[in-house]
C-alpha cells in the first residue's frame, strides 16, 4: 500500500509539544543523500558546529551531532560523565529531568535527586544544602521542563553555584533552545542537550550536544572505555572532528539540520526570541481570555509548552480529537496531568499557526460541551499579538 494511503489526505497542523512544523528548506534538505565520508560532508560537518556554536552561545569546539532522539544525546551525556563511582544529583521536575536520573542510575553512577513538587521550578536552596553535604561530579537539570510545562528560570544561578562546588552541570535544553536565551559559556554550563525536533524546526532524529573544556577533559581521562559505541563522545569525535568514520551517519537529517540551523543564524537569536515570546504570551492571553486557566503560575510558567487546565468532567481526548478531524490542528495530552499543552517551538510561532489553534481548540471545548468566550478569546490575542 503506497505512503499517500497510510497518511491523512491534509496533513495535521503539528501544535503539540514536538515535532513542530519544518521549513520548506528543511523538508528539502531532509530529502538529499550524500556519501557521508566525502569532501562535501566535510564542509557541511563544519558549517553545523559553527553554526550549533552560535545557537549554544559557546566557543567550545566539542559540539557534536547524535544520529537518535534528545534522549541519545541525554544518554551521550551521561554515558561519558558519569560511571560506578561516580555521583551525581538529579534535579527534578517531571518527566525528562526525571529520564535523566534514571540515565544516570542506569550507567552506575550513585545518584541523589530533588524532587520540585510539580508544577513548580528547583528550589535554590534546596540544591546548596544538597551540595554542602556531599561532593557531586555531575548535577542535571532542565532548562524547561515539557512533561507540565515549568520553567527553571534560575538556571544561570543554579550553574554557577553548581560549579562553585566543582560540579559539572549538564542541561537539557531540548524544548528551549534558540526559543529563549541561553549562554553556555557565560553561564558556566558544560554540556548542553537539544532535539532537533522542537525549537530548531528541524527533524526528529537528529539532536546536538555540545561539550565544555572542563567536561571534555573528563572524557579525555577516561579514554574510550565506556561501554558504547554510538554514544562515546570521543568516538563521536572521530566524524565531527576528523571526518573519519565512526557510524554510517544520519546525512538527510544532518542536512536538514544544517537548514534550520541556517535559519536560526538568518534571523538571529535576538529576533527569535522576541518571535517566541510575544507568540507564546498572546496564545497564552487569548487561552485565558476564553475562560480557560493555564496550569502553571506566570513567575515559572514555560512559555515554549503552554500547559491548560482540563476543567473538571471536560474529556481532553474527545475534544483533540474533535480538533483533529474537524479543523487539522493537533495538540498534546500530558504525562498523566489533567492538562492539555500547546507548543511555541519555532515555526509554531507563526501568528497564522496561532490563530488557527486557538480557534480550534475554542471549538474542540464547546463540542465536548464546555462553554468558552471564542470570540474574547481571539481578540485578546490578535490584541497582543499586533502590538508592536
Ligand atoms: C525537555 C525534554 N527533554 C528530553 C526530551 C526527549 O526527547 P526525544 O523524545 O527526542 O528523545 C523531550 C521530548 O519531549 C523534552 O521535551
């Protein structure tokens, strides 16, 4: 049975929390195969760390690019960093913050967590008592945490205490990156996750990690003994670096992401953000401005996930799926929340894309027999989104 037959005659308009929307270039890109060994993959392999080095804000030359989801190069991470012997302090707050300790358990490093009650962001002080008890080598944490929708906007103070305590600190950056600012060297973070799938506009499949000098020479030291092949970072090294073979490598996904990249450096952080941010607080204006509460409290609320309350007796399911097969707009359930979530990652950011969900989701509560002001809804974030 040909591929047209399996998918949706018009395809669903991608608003959950990932994967988003690809540029036309992108999906071009993603079409193209090229040896991966060859003169032209050099100069492409070069032209994505420059261009990854502008979206981490780091000089380091250790960025390297994971054939795999966020999740392997979650797992690359903790691979290289963290052994038996090794300890590390988780810092929680759902899902993927989670998924990190569990890496870090799984490579047999000793681990100690701080759970934040969700939805709601680390807790400083919490984190310094943890650290004058016990020496960590490596603290995780999540710069937003998509599972509800909270953001640990003490990030930058977390790290820098963090590293007064001689810990290396690894951040997941997967939802967030070029969507909100982060500075991997200002900041003093040493590894930097992302997917490709999410902020970038990219493909799934194909994700970024990039290294600092003081965690690379805690790979160097340990040489290439970890157990994996894909996920050693010196190994990985071989093809980022030198060019020489380490896998057969991703290349339609390494060109795509090589396009998002492009556009990324084309529009410049700055605008990006600007983009993000006035796109997620007018969608957020116009959810409230229907009748709906958000999930999360504004002093920690995510702005790249939009978590909304279900009220109660409203069935999410029937109204996304109303949502689906009426008007072509797909959002995200959540893990176990009584919430819905909308994303604001790259080219969901369109006030095209904004306005075509909002409506829908208006009509998807009103199907399901919730009443909402649609009308209010809309005008409070056209209202928001035409201010200059
Ligand atoms: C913050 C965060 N970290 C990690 C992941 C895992 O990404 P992937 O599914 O690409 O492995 C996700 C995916 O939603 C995420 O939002």
């Amino acid at each position: 049975m040909p591929l047209s037959q399996v998918l949706p005659p018009e395809p669903l308009l991608l608003m959950g929390a990932g994967p988003v929307p690809i540029p036309h270039a992108v999906a071009q890109a993603n079409g193209v195969v090229i040896n991966h060994l060859g003169e032209t993959m050099g100069k492409v392999i070069e032209n994505v760390k420059s261009m990854a080095q502008y979206t981490f804000q780091t000089q380091s030359p250790f960025v390297l690019g994971v054939a795999g989801p966020s999740s392997a190069a979650m797992e690359m991470a903790m691979t290289n960093l963290l052994w038996p012997g090794r300890k590390a302090l988780i810092l929680e707050n759902g899902t993927f913050s989670n998924r990190l300790g569990q890496m870090a358990h799984g490579v047999g490093a000793s681990i100690t967590r701080i759970i934040s009650k969700e939805p709601s962001p680390i807790n400083i002080n919490e984190v310094e008592e943890a650290l004058k008890k016990e020496n960590f080598d490596v603290v995780t944490l999540v710069q937003g945490e998509t599972s509800c929708g909270v953001y640990n906007a003490n990030l930058r103070e977390i790290a820098a205490l963090c590293k007064s305590y001689g810990a290396l600190v690894v951040v997941d950056a997967v939802c967030t990156l070029t969507t909100m600012p982060l500075k991997m060297d200002d900041w003093q973070l040493d590894v930097v996750i992302t997917g490709g799938q999410k902020g970038l506009s990219s493909i799934p499949g194909v994700s970024l990690i990039a290294f600092s000098e003081e965690s690379w020479r805690t790979i160097e030291k340990r040489g290439k003994t970890g157990p994996h092949w894909c996920y050693s970072a010196l190994r990985a090294q071989e093809f980022w670096v030198k060019h020489n073979y380490h896998y057969t490598a991703p290349v339609p996904g390494i060109l795509a992401m090589y396009e998002a990249l492009r556009l990324i450096c084309e529009e410049t952080l700055e605008a990006r953000f600007d983009r993000h941010k006035k796109s997620s607080l007018a969608l957020q204006a116009g959810i409230e401005g229907m009748g709906l509460r958000l999930y999360v409290p504004k002093e920690y609320r995510l702005n790249s996930v939009v978590s909304i309350d279900l009220p109660p007796g409203v069935d999410g399911y029937s109204m996304r799926k109303y949502m689906n097969e009426k008007f072509k707009v797909e959002i995200a359930d959540a893990f176990g929340h009584n919430i819905v979530r909308i994303g604001q990652m790259g080219e969901q950011c369109r006030s095209h894309n904004l306005f075509r969900t909002l409506h829908a989701m208006g009509m998807g509560f009103i199907h399901v027999g919730y009443g909402v002001d649609l009308a209010a809804g809309m005008a409070a974030m056209e209202d928001l989104l035409v201010k200059d």
